[in-house]
C-alpha cells in the first residue's frame, strides 16, 4: 500500500517536468506565471541602439563625419579681400592705398578674382599710381592657374577627398561600436536567460521535494514508513533549498548584468525588474541554411566593417600617393590679371585685352627632391603594409566565421543528443517508480535519478544558452549590421 501511494505521490508531483523534446518547454518553463513580463532580445537591442551611451557616442561619428566634410569644403568658400592703408603727415597725404575684391577657388585648380583699387596720393608708389581722370580708381579681374604641381590635385582638394571618405570610415567605425555592444548585451541575456530557466527549474524540483518530505511524514505520523525515509526526503529538500540560494543570485546578477544596458531616452539607466522574463524561441530550421552561410561569408569579406575601414584606409592612401606624385613636379603657376583703366562710371572701356593687364609666371622646384621622393616611397609602403592588413583581416573573419559556424553545427548536434538524454532520464525515473510497485526499489534510488534527471535538464539550458550565444557571434563575426536586428 505504501509503495503504490509513494508512486502516486511522486508522478503528480513530477507531472509537466520534462522538457526534452518539447520545443515549448522552456518557454513555458519561464512564463508559466501571469505576472510575468516577457523580455525579448529585440527589445533589448531596440533600447540598447537607440539609448545606450555607447550608442548614443557612435551616432556622433555620422555627425562628425559630415563637420570633417564641411571644413573641407571651406577651403573653397568664396574669399572677400580688402586693404586700406593711408598715410598723413604734417598735413600732407602721402598715400591712400583702398584695394577691395572677391576670390573665387574652384576644384579644377583656377582661381578668379575680381576687384576695384583705389590709389592716390603724394609719395603713392609708381607702380601703384592710377591715373586722376578715372577718380583713381580702376577695376581687375584675372586668374591664376597652376601649370605643373597642382594642376590635378593640391592639398585641398586632396582634404576634401579624404573628408568625403571619412563618412564611410565612420559610418563602418559606427557599425562596428555598436555591434560589439550589441554582443555583450546579447551574451548577458543568455545567461540571464539559462539562470532564470535554472532557478525556475530548481524551484520546481523543491516545490516536488517538499511534497514528497510532507506526505512522507504524514506517512511516518501513522507508522506506514519507517524514519529513515522522513530524513532522506528532508536530506533532499535541504540540498534543494541550498541549490535554489545558488540559483538566486546567480539570477539577481545576471539580471542586473542586463540592466547596465538599459537606459532610457532623457539618459538615466533603468534596471528590469523581477517580473521580468527571457524569451526563449525555438530554433528556425533554415537559420543555419548552407546558402544563407555561404552568402554571409562572402558578403563579408568586402561588406565587415573591419574590411570596410580598411578599403577606406587604402583610398585615403591613395590619395596621398597622387598628392605625394603631384609634388615631384615643379611649382610653375601662371596668372593674368585685366586691367579696366581708366574706370568709367558710365561702363567699362572697351580696352583690349593685351594693352591693360598684368601677367606673372611662378616657377621653383628642389633640385634634388629627397623630400618628395621619401614622402612617396613612404606612401607606397604604407599601400603595401595596408594591402597586407587586409588579406590578413579577410583571411581571419573568414576562419571567425567558419569557427562560430562549426561551433554552431556541433551545439545542434550536441542539444539533440542532450534532449534525448533527457528523454532517457526520464524513462528511467518511470522505470524505477514501477519497480517500486513492485518491492524492488525505493526513495533512495528514486532521489538518485531524479538527481540526475535535474543535472540533465539544467545542462539542456545551459546548452540552449550557449546556442544562442554562438548565433549572436556569428552574425557579429559576419559583420552583419545590428546584428541582424
């Protein structure tokens, strides 16, 4: 009688325990409440990318990336000159010099400008003086044009190739800020998540305990068991109540480990409260689809923002190897300046060109140009040290990949194997409790594979856990963009 009432006692006790090869069994195992709060990953990325410090500080690239461009671009911002000198002495006017204008720079290395001078005076220099008809005033415009160095790029326009480029460097740099965050956020939630499954599991295994050690007594109370059976239910029921301590704090730590990624739009961190409960979603089939794989690889042997900021890196190079080439030439520069004169209120004269006008030509070079040779040997190996970075970082992202890949792979084929176990444990515990009908088992033995039924079971999540955790890496090691998110 007593056997049969123990078999009893632990089956409705033990009913809804496995969760091998359910899909939904851990989900529920976590959710089983109405109070709780489910938690997903998404929504923990949603908060981290648009909250988070970090975030927040990565954002700031795109911005300073589009400052770097704009003063670039003031290199060639139209420039309004203007002189005034004047000089009186003992009541004489020696000179008033007023020379005002407009220089325009462009990107095609020729520089307009336009202009009024104004000059008179009793010690005006010679070269100055304009003629008193035309209220000394006479109006110019003209250009300068490199011939040799700088005719196809100069620093400015070389600053503002690079200031272009810069938005992708930080754009990728920005990616890769973010993904890494989104990393250790998503490794914390899975070990919040194998924790809080862990505890649940735990607690239930107590809640058994402890119904079993009840009825026992009540048993002993009316002399169907003998004592020693009281004090191994309660041995069990201690060992519980000490792993479900472990549990707890292993579970507030994770969650508050979760929760320093957590923040809120004004900037002040939020914490998750105990309501608060990991999903668990069952595996898609097709997640780990070859052709999906194979494309995430290649897409990231040019698209992973560590190969991105690298191309951009070789690009900046490269223009400083034209730049480096452009001043092995020598400096020739070329201007001619029109000359209005006389000025006429009335209009302009019709003055030929050649008659008024101003015209200078520029020329230097080093002899030996040790300086510009070294600059572009420099450049050069800087272009072949960067070539050799980026085979080299192509070539680890791929073995990254197809690490996490393998790792992947064999977690599958490890949780398969683990549910089976689970599945395994389980039979053996009904196995034992119909040999206890029987007369040829006991409590003791019961315990043991209800020990061991625990032990597989927390090893299920914690397999699931890792899982997950490798799904995250691997998108991260593809360089995919959020993750995926």
């Amino acid at each position: 009688m007593y056997r049969v009432f123990l078999v009893c006692i632990v089956c409705i006790a033990f009913a809804g325990q496995s969760f091998g090869q359910k899909a939904n069994g851990i989900d529920t195992l976590l959710t089983s409440s109405d109070s709780v709060t489910r938690f997903t990953m998404d929504d923990l990325f949603a908060v981290v990318i648009a909250h988070h410090p970090v975030a927040r500080q990565a954002s700031l690239l795109s911005e300073n990336a589009r400052q770097e461009l704009r003063l670039a671009r003031g290199s060639f911002d139209p420039k309004v000159q203007m002189q005034y000198l004047v000089k009186q002495n003992e009541g004489v006017e020696y000179y008033r010099i007023v020379n005002g204008g407009i220089k325009i720079p462009t990107r095609i290395a020729i520089d307009p400008t336009v202009g009024v001078e104004q000059n008179r005076g009793a010690y005006l220099n010679p070269e100055r003086y304009i003629g008193s008809p035309s209220d000394y005033t006479q109006l110019y415009a003209g250009v300068s044009v490199p011939i040799g160095r700088g005719l196809f790029i100069d620093d400015r326009r070389a600053m503002l190739n690079q200031a272009a480029l810069m938005k992708g460097l930080n754009e990728a740099e920005q990616i890769k800020i973010i993904n890494k965050l989104l990393l250790e956020a998503a490794k914390e939630y899975w070990n919040w998540f194998y924790t809080a499954a862990n505890y649940q599991l735990i607690l239930r295994n107590r809640q058994i305990a402890q119904d079993i050690m009840s009825r026992i007594k009540t048993s002993y109370t009316y002399g169907e068991v003998s004592l020693i059976d009281t004090v191994q239910a309660s041995i069990t029921v201690q060992q519980r109540s000490v792993e479900l301590l472990e549990a707890k704090v292993s579970l507030d730590n994770a969650r508050l480990s979760v929760s320093t990624f957590l923040w809120d739009s004004a900037g002040f961190p939020m914490e998750l409260r105990e309501s608060h409960m990991p999903v668990y979603k069952p595996e898609d089939a097709a997640w780990l689809n070859p052709e999906r794989v194979s494309e995430l690889r290649e897409n990231a042997i040019t698209n992973h923002p560590e190969i991105r900021k690298i191309s951009i890196k070789l690009k900046q190079l490269e223009i400083d190897r034209k730049l480096a080439v452009e001043f092995l030439k020598p400096e020739l520069n070329l201007s001619y300046y029109f000359l209005n004169k006389p000025f006429d209120y009335s209009g302009l004269n019709n003055d030929r060109w050649g008659e008024n006008y101003k015209f200078g030509v520029d020329f230097s070079m080093p002899v030996f140009l040790r300086k510009e040779r070294s600059k572009l040997a420099l450049t050069k190996l800087k272009i072949t040290n960067t070539n050799f970075q980026r085979a080299d970082a192509q070539r680890n992202i791929r073995v990254e990949i197809d690490q996490a890949y393998n790792r992947l792979v064999t977690l599958r084929q490890i949780i398969v194997s683990q549910r089976l176990m689970v599945d395994n444990y389980n039979r053996i515990v009904n196995a034992e409790l119909m040999n206890l009908t029987e007369g040829e088992s006991d409590l003791f033995k019961i315990n043991v594979q209800l020990e061991k039924l625990l032990q597989s079971q927390s090893k299920l999540l914690k397999q699931v856990a890792e899982l997950e955790k490798e799904k995250i890496y691997f998108l991260w090691a593809s360089g995919v963009t959020n993750l995926g998110i």
